[in-house]
C-alpha cells in the first residue's frame, strides 16, 4: 500500500432552487488537501472519534466532504457538521491551506 499524501475533498452540490433547474451546479472548493493537516494527534483523534478510522484510511476511501473535513480541522463532533454552512467551511478549508477568505 503506498502512503496517501492528499486527503480527497469531495464534491458538495448547491441546492437546486427554481432559477437553477436541470443542471447540478456544485460549489468551488480545493479538491484535496495536504494529509499533514489531517495527521496531526488532535486530528487523527477527531478522524477516528467522527468516523471511526484514520485519515489514511479515510482518504483511501475517497476522502470527506467539505463540511466533515472542517468539522475535523476545527475539532469539532461529527454532529456539528450539518450545524456547519458550506460556505463557511469551504472558508476554513481556505485559511486551512495559507489562503485567505
């Protein structure tokens, strides 16, 4: 097995309203982010509190959504992701990797 270096950001789809019917619009977001963030001890404790495996294996299995990958770098219970607007973790993702809001 050869060790994962990025951890698959999956995409997140915006809601469909009246203006935007048919078509699927999904939102812009970094489609992976450095392992480093998610290996840390606080982490890899929230990864295996959240969904009962290690970041390894999570990216091995395609990665997390937008929400639970925040939900992990900021500390918080798998219960809070729901709680969590997708803006706003596309954002900490963002400053997650250097960037600004």
């Amino acid at each position: 097995m050869s060790e994962v270096k990025t951890m698959p950001i999956m995409r997140e789809a915006i809601p469909k309203d009246p203006p935007n019917r048919g078509r699927t619009r999904y939102y812009e977001h970094p489609p992976s982010m450095p392992m480093g963030l998610f290996t840390t001890e606080e982490c890899r404790r929230r990864c295996q509190a959240n969904h009962g495996q290690s970041p390894e294996r999570l990216a091995e299995r395609g990665g997390l959504s937008v929400r639970e990958a925040a939900c992990i770098l900021l500390g918080r219970s798998w219960r809070e992701v729901r709680l969590l607007p997708v803006c706003d973790a596309i954002k900490h993702l963002r400053l997650a990797l250097g960037g600004s809001e």
